[in-house]
C-alpha cells in the first residue's frame, strides 16, 4: 500500500519535525493538536527551520512554499481518519495515547497504519488494545527531527510484514535509515542513550564532577557533538526519568534506577530547556 496522507498527533518538539520532514518528502500532512496555540508554534517552529534551511542552500524558497502548504492543522482529533499512516507523537504517557487511539479508531478506514513515535511504551501492548494489532507498530524519530538520520522502526508482536515494508518505504523517501528493533523496553537508542545520561546524573550526584566537567569530558574525550547533561536538557527531563523507569519496571534490573538527582529535578520542574531550567540555566 502507497502511502500519501499522513496524520500527526500532537504539535510539540516532534510532531511538528516530523510534519516538517514529512511535508518536504512529499506527503500531505494533517498536523492535530488539541491547543490552537500548540498548533500556531508549531507552524511558526516549521517555517523558521525551513527558513533555516533555505539559507543554508539545502533546500530552495520555493520547496519551502510547496511544504508548509502540504501541511493543514486542526484541533479535531477525528480529522486525521482519512490518512494512511498516522504517527502519533503526543505526551509520553501510556495513557494519553490510549485515550489518542481509542478516539481515533472508529474514524479510520481498515487500511490506515497507526503508529506511535513512543521513545519506550510497548509497542505490543499499545497495539493489542486497537482493532488492528497487524497494522500498529512503533515509528521513533530522533530530536531534531530534521537534523538527524535515524529512524527506529519497531514491530509488535503482531505487526505484519506489509505494514512494516510500507513504514520502511516512508523512512526511505524521507532520505533517512531505518533501524528495526524488536519490542523490548526503550528499544536500541534509549536502551543505550539513557543509562549512559544517568550515569553521567550520577557521576554529578556523587560529586565525580561538576556540569561543565562531566558535559566538556564526554565532548572532547569521546567526540559527542553534546555532553550528556546538555543533552539530557535537549531531550527533557521528565522525558529522561520516564524512560528510565520504564527500563528499570520492564527488565526488572537495579542497573537501571533512575538517578534520586534526576528525580529531584523532574520534581522541582527542572526540565530541561523546554523550562528554562535543567542542568543549565536557559533564562
Ligand atoms: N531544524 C532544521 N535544521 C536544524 C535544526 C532544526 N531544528 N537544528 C539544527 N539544524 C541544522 C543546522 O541548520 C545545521 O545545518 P548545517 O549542517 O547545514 O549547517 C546543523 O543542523 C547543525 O546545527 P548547528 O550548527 O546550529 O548546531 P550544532 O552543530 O551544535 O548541532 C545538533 C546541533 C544537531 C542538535 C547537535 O548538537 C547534535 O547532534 N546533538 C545531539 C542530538 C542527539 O543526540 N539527538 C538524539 C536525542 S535522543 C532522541 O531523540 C531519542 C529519544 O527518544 C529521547
């Protein structure tokens, strides 16, 4: 199955790259938030890192015209049943998604493909509660979305291999790599990437060494374009933690606990840059 028209769920850090690169591929896109006012930052997010890319000579005035009028907003989650793949990318709670699927549902045709841009929830279990277990699977873009080449495809235990082939094909005319991943907690990046941000939480809880030295260590010493703590700022805090206990509950292993100083600062309202406040301070 071809696929054209593609829904996105939630208009926050990456729902709106994934409209971005999605609508610069080619594709139709209908971008739904529940807030009007999520919807119009998102828009005005994508037009400046097109913008961005415009100056830069990867793309031309023109292409950046044709993408933004590929994209359509609405705050009607219902308005997203005539696509043929839907990406859901809202807040990363079970929950949410669930009460997401169970809405949509009864709007979409049989062929439509759902898919979570989920960073750790079972794939599985998220789709054993939808009529179309075959037809769900986990499609995981990194942040930032325009900026990085890597897609994590994940089958459910049920995924059939149409569904995963079309997803394949999506992934392929973005001009991004697909990794498979088999249905695990956190997957491959965030299997590895998160225990190594906490430790580096750690590493600062116990005084090993301060922001500047852990971030500057691990950019000088192992080439990363970010320190952890920088990027754990990057991606969210309370992005971190949730992660982190979704490995510590599903392997059920104390190598994973998330770091007490990583929970005081999700509990203070530290997040990260989306707060002005995390490690560093962005006010
Ligand atoms: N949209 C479009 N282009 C963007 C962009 C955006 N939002 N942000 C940056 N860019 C472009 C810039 O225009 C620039 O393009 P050129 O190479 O053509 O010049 C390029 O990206 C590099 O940007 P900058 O020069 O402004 O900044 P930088 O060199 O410091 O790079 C970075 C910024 C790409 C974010 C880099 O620091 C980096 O790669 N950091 C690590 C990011 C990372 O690890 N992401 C994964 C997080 S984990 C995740 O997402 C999974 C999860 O589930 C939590």
């Amino acid at each position: 199955m071809e696929i054209r028209t593609i829904g996105v769920v939630g208009a926050g850090q990456m729902g709106n790259g994934i409209a971005h690169v999605m609508a610069l591929a080619g594709y139709e896109v209908a971008l739904n938030d529940i807030s009007r006012e999520a919807l119009d930052k998102a828009m005005a997010t994508i037009r400046k890192n097109l913008d961005r890319q415009v100056s830069r000579e990867k793309i031309t005035q023109d292409e950046l015209e044709v993408a933004l009028a590929r994209i359509t907003t609405t705050q009607t989650l219902t308005d997203l049943g005539p696509s043929d793949l839907i990406i859901e990318a809202a807040t990363e709670r079970e929950a949410v998604k669930q009460a997401i699927f169970d809405e949509l549902l009864p709007h979409l045709g049989p062929q439509t493909i759902l898919t979570s841009n989920t960073s750790s929830i079972s794939i599985t279990r998220l789709a054993s509660r939808t009529d179309r277990p075959e037809k769900f699977m986990g499609f995981h873009f990194m942040n930032p979305v325009p900026v990085m080449q890597l897609v994590e495809l994940i089958r459910g235990i049920a995924t059939d291999k149409d569904t995963f082939e079309a997803c394949r094909a999506v992934v392929d005319k973005l001009g991004k790599t697909a990794a498979s991943a088999e249905d695990f907690p956190a997957f491959i990046v965030n299997r590895i990437l998160m225990p190594m941000i906490n430790e580096a939480v750690y590493t600062l809880y116990e005084g090993v060494g301060n922001v500047q030295s852990i971030d500057q260590s691990l950019k000088l010493g192992a080439n990363h374009p970010m320190g952890p703590l920088e990027l754990a700022d990057f991606i969210g805090l309370d992005t971190c933690l949730a992660i982190m206990n979704v490995l510590h509950d599903g392997l059920a292993d104390t190598k994973y606990r998330p770091c007490p100083l990583l929970t005081k600062y999700v509990e203070a309202g530290w997040l990260g840059r989306k707060a002005g406040r995390g490690f560093y301070d962005y006010r």
